[in-house]
C-alpha cells in the first residue's frame, strides 16, 4: 500500500474529536431549524387545504348548485362539456333515456355517455352498478361513461366505480371543473395545488 493512504485514517482519527464537538455544539440549533421547517410545511399545507376549500365553495356558490333542478344540473353538465371541446353535446334525459342524461363527442372523435345524479346524499353502489347497465345496452357501448354526482359516492360506490373503469365527477371535482382546473376528455387532469390557488374564480357558465 502506498504510504501516502496511512494518511488517511490518521488524519481521520485525530480530525474525529473536533467533528464530534462540532455536532454538539451544532444539535440545538440544527434541531431547532428541522422543527421549525416542519412546522411550516404543517401550517402551509393546512393554509393550501383551506384556500382549496374555499375557492371550491365559491365556485359552487356562483354556479348555483344547490339551487338546481334535476334538468338544470344536466345543462350545467352539457354546457361544460362544450366549454371543454366536446361536439354533438345533447341533454337526452328524461322518459326513456336508458339512465344516460347526456351525450358528446370528445375532441378525439370517441363518444361520452354521462349520467347526472342530482343528490343531497351519497350515492350508493346501487346507483352505480345501474349506470354501468345502461353502458353495456347496445346503444352506449362504445362511449365513455361519466358520472356527474351533486354529492360524493359512498366509498363502496366509489370501489365500484373504479373497478368499472368510470369517470367520477363528485362535487369536489365538479367545483375543479368549474373553476377550470379539471378537464373532462383526452388528457384530462387535475392542476397542480398551486395552479388551483392561482385560478380561484369560476367561469361565466350560462345556463339556458
């Protein structure tokens, strides 16, 4: 071995006290900065959560939600479904619509069948597993189902709905929707937190 390797460990041996005492006398204030930084990262999370909240609470508000009928929800749903690049939009619901409320044609040519359950209450499995019926009818097997729920699914429902491959649009993702940080279609996606906070204002959706 080279001697100039002894070196090494020597001057490692006797560099160790000076490192130790470095460490102690470094522990307060090293701890101190860690607790203080975690307890920023607490408090911004929980100011982001409650922002979120709230701009998604607006976005509900000055749409209405809780004012509408039935029909005037599956508007709201057609309406924003063009507003994101859908054709052939129509409201199909009512006697006779086979548990299908609305039909589009995303941007990349495939077809949308959206059901729209107007509620005040989570929405079971039941519910669920009657949409996923109406898909496998012979007129909606080819589109895309999408369930467009006032409320939030109960967490079998939403169990379900991810083992029949369905788009949930609850009421948070709804308010997403509204405030244009959520896209129904090809690539669709939710921003990031940040984006959401930046973009806490819903658009001017008309409703007829």
């Amino acid at each position: 071995m080279h001697p100039g390797w002894l070196a090494l460990p020597i001057a490692a041996a006797f560099a160790l006290p000076w490192v130790l005492d470095f460490l102690k006398s470094s522990w307060v204030p090293l701890t101190a900065a860690l607790v203080s930084l975690v307890a920023l990262l607490v408090a911004a999370v929980v100011v982001v959560r409650r922002l979120g909240a709230g701009y998604r609470r607006d976005a509900l508000l000055r749409a209405g939600l809780d004012r509408l009928d039935p029909r005037r929800f599956e508007e709201l749903t057609a309406e924003l479904l063009r507003r994101d690049g859908f054709r052939k939009v129509r409201v199909v619901g009512g006697a006779g619509d086979r548990g299908v409320d609305v039909l589009g044609v995303a941007p990349d040519g495939r077809p949308y069948a959206v059901q729209c359950k107007y509620y005040t209450r989570p929405l079971g499995p039941g519910g669920v597993r009657d949409f996923v019926g109406a898909l496998r009818a012979a007129p909606y097997r080819e589109h895309r189902g999408v369930l467009v729920i006032s409320h939030y699914l109960s967490t079998q429902a939403a169990e379900t709905a991810r083992e029949q491959d369905l788009i949930v649009i609850d009421r948070d993702r709804l308010a997403d929707w509204l405030l244009e940080v959520y896209r129904l279609g090809p690539g669709r996606s939710s921003l990031s937190w940040l984006a959401r906070l930046r973009r806490g204002r819903t658009l001017s959706v008309e409703i007829p």
